[in-house]
C-alpha cells in the first residue's frame, strides 16, 4: 500500500514537473534546471557516492577540483532532466540552432548498409541528443532501456522519448529477441553502454574492474554489423556538439570470450576518454564499481 502511494506521488510530481518545463523555452528550462541541479543536488545522498568515485577514478584531483566537478555534474544533470521535455517540440530547424553535428556522414552509411548497426553512448552531456540526432538525420534508433520501479514514469519517460525512438527495448530476455529481430531486419539499435550490470563481464574502467554488459559485443560479432560510438558534449548552457565516429574495427580471432572482452575494454576505454576529457558531464553517482 505504502508504495503505491509512493509511486502516485512519483508519477504526479513527475507529470507535474513534464508539463512545467514542457511550456518553457528549451533554454530557459535548462537554465531553471542547472540551478535546481546545483542547489538540491549536494544534499542528495548520492553526492557521497558519486565524489567517492571520482575520487578512485582520478585520484590526483585536489579537493577543490573535486567540488568544481560535482558542482559542474549536478548542474549538468539538473539542466539534461529539464531539457528533455521541450525536447519534444523540437524540430529540425530548432535543433540546428543548439547542436553542432559532426560526422554525418556515417549516419548515412550506416542507413545505406544492408545490416544493421549498433550506436552507443555514454551518459554524457544531454545524452537524449545521441539517438536524437540520429532521427534527426532518418535514422530512428530502437534504445535499449532499463525498466523504472515506477511503471507510470517508466511509461512517460518512453512517451517523451516516443518521437525520435523506433521502439523502446527493455534489458532482459524479452528486449534480447527485439534487439535480435531489429538487427536481421537491418535496423539501428541505441545503447548506452556506461551502466553496471551484475550479470555483466569484468572489464576494466578507469583502471578497475567494473561490470559490463556484453551485449553490444556479443550482437557485433554474431551479426557483422557497424559498432558505431556517438558523443555528446555541452558546449555551454544549452548547446552541443554531437560527434558519430567511423564504425570501429571488428576483430574476431575465433574465440568468442575473449573477442567480446577485447571489444568491451575497447569500448569502455571510448567512453573514459570522454569523461576524462569532460569529468562533470558524466554521472558519478552510478555504483558503477562494486565496492573494495
């Protein structure tokens, strides 16, 4: 009973906050964002968490340092929560007046090809931009998600994301055989590859083990298709650049444990030069290590 209530309240709070940000210009719901990022944000139990693993993960940071990342995170990720509504208004025209886009063109070579093509991305900058710039360019993406606790938000959440998303793919074996049927129809698949997953391998991030899932890998090298790495930076306030890299080399030796290894410790070390390059724009506050 008490969490049905909890959820109710979950879900008007966030219908509320949707319909808010949802009237404001795209700009200035991020600023409004930034600022209740960087004002809530510090008193959030996650903060502890997310400066404990910066700490690991960089650890000749000075304290002030440390601070100025955290800060920078909370505000990052106060601004990306607030810009994904109005992102729903958004159309061409309106999305190249805020987004540099960099590499097109294999954008359109993975929608030339006769396979299918695996983007993935990191929870950087507004990560909503990766997949939705790929719709942008009539390349929708099917995204790999993970399932809310809450179903009413879980279920806005994929309404919002509805207008530059193929389909939603929730992890678990149900989202396997949509990932599967998506790839033999040549389509495009989105994931986000960043997360912990405890069913996943060990690879290394950032000079530690972390769990991974494999499944990007294990789709490449069964299918042959494109593994295609998408970046989004914020430039400043509520602008981006969005970079679609060459599709990396795929090498099989034979042995598929260790194939799928190589390709995720080159994958993670993709996205950990990204945060190292922009340490608060990514979340921190992930258990993305088990503890030690």
């Amino acid at each position: 009973m008490l969490k049905r209530i909890r959820y109710f309240a979950e879900s008007m709070l966030a219908k509320f906050a949707y319909c808010i940000f949802r009237l404001l210009p795209f700009n200035v719901a991020s600023l409004v964002g930034g600022v209740i990022g960087r004002t809530l944000g510090p008193f959030s139990s996650r903060d502890k968490l997310a400066r404990k693993n910066l700490q690991r993960a960089i650890p000749d940071l000075d304290e002030k340092q440390v601070d100025e990342i955290i800060t920078g995170m909370w505000d990052n990720l106060g601004r990306m929560v607030a810009e994904f509504p109005p992102m729903n208004d958004m159309n061409k025209h309106a999305f190249a007046k805020i987004v540099e886009v960099e590499g097109v063109e294999h954008i359109e070579q993975a929608k030339q090809s006769a396979k299918g093509s695996l983007f993935f991305s990191g929870h950087i900058g507004n990560w909503e931009m990766a997949p939705k710039t790929v719709a942008i360019h009539d390349c929708p993406l099917g995204l790999v998600y993970r399932q809310g606790n809450n179903p009413e938000v879980d279920k806005l959440i994929q309404n919002m994301r509805g207008h530059y998303q193929s389909e939603g793919i929730p992890k678990g074996k149900g989202g396997s055989r949509q990932l599967i049927k998506i790839l033999r129809q040549a389509g495009h698949i989105g994931i986000l590859v960043d997360q912990k997953m405890n069913e996943g391998i060990a690879v290394d991030f950032f000079g530690r083990k972390a769990m991974t899932a494999p499944t990007i890998a294990l789709l490449a090298l069964k299918y042959e298709c494109p593994v295609i790495a998408t970046r989004v930076i914020r430039t400043e306030g509520a602008h981006f650049k969005v970079t679609i890299f060459p599709p990396m080399e795929i090498e099989k030796t034979g042995g598929q444990e260790a194939d799928v290894l190589n390709l995720m410790t080159r994958i993670n070390k993709v996205i950990e030069d990204w945060i190292r390059d922009n340490p608060s724009q990514w979340i921190w506050v992930h258990n993305r290590w088990p503890d030690e």
